[in-house]
C-alpha cells in the first residue's frame, strides 16, 4: 500500500518522490528526460541511451578526422574553430557517459532487474551484508523472455520507436 497514494502498489513498483506518484516496474529517476523510467517507457530509454551512443560515436569519429586532417594533413589555407575542440571534448564526455548506461542497462535487461532491485542488493552487499549468491533472480526467466518484458513481445520491433505490445499489464510478476 502507498502511504502518499492510498492505492494498492503492484510488486516491483514504487512511489516517485520527485514525480509525485507510483510507478509501475520502476527503474530510475532520470534527470535528463525529467522523468520516471519504469513499465511504460522503459524501452524508450534504452533505445535513447543506444541510438545516443552510437550518433555521438559517429560524431565523435567525424571530429577525430577533422582534426587529425588539420594536424596530418595540413592545408594553410584550414583553420580549426575553437568550438570545434569545445564539441570534441562535450561530445566525448556524454558519449562515454552514455555508454557507461547502456551498458548497464543492457545487464539489467538480460537478468530482469530494474536498476532499483539492483541497486538495492548492490548496496548490502557493499556492506558484506549480501553475498554474490544473493544476487536477485527472483524475475529470471531465459534472456529472450526477460528482453521481452521489457522491449515487447514481437523481436522485430525491439529496436523500433514505437509503443511495445507487452503480454504482462506490469501488475503482476512472478
Ligand atoms: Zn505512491
């Protein structure tokens, strides 16, 4: 039961301080997107980190051969604007920042866990109250299953910006 919400709260959601409601399948607050991450958008997240990722990569080689045109390959008559290097240096920060969450979020899909539950566990077993053994698989089905809870039904659209058809309404887990 919600305290703030008076509502019945379904296992693995939990009430969002910051937005001010319960959340299904809750995952993380994410600043940047001033918004929860949980049942209903979670897919939109991970296609954002990965297609992010792989734009910035893409941008990030595209300054590399500029650069390594102006320095190499020299032509006087070329010069390299000061914002070029600003872009370079912002552009890899968030790249690398965005691989960082890609990568952990595609642990969390293949094992089922919500970066929440993860959490959780991570923190107790920093403590040494919980050992490696302890690690949540309570959700754990096979990996094709557990992608599917997430990113839909039909494998074809996983990677497609569009709402996912899910067999679960996220109330009930087992
Ligand atoms: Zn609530």
């Amino acid at each position: 039961m919600c305290e703030t919400c008076k509502v019945h709260r379904p296992p693995r959601s939990t009430h969002c301080k910051r937005l001010g409601k319960c959340v299904l399948r809750f995952d993380h607050y994410c600043p940047y997107t001033s918004n929860a991450i949980g049942f209903y958008n979670h897919k939109f997240f991970i296609l954002l980190v990965t297609y992010g990722s792989i734009a910035m990569t893409m941008v990030e080689i595209n300054l590399c051969c500029i650069f390594y045109d102006y320095y190499f390959h020299s032509a006087p008559e070329k010069t390299i604007h000061w914002s070029l290097w600003y872009l370079l240096f912002q552009n890899g920060f968030f790249c690398f920042m965005c691989y960082f969450l890609v990568a952990i979020q595609q642990f969390l899909l293949f094992n089922n866990l919500t970066f929440k539950e993860f959490h959780l566990w991570w923190r107790e077993w920093h403590k040494g109250k919980k050992k490696v053994y302890d690690f949540p698989r309570k959700f754990y089905k096979t990996i094709y299953i557990n992608i599917q809870q997430v990113m839909g039904d039909d494998y074809l659209v996983w990677g497609c910006p569009w709402k996912n058809v899910l067999s679960n309404d996220g109330h009930y887990w087992e």
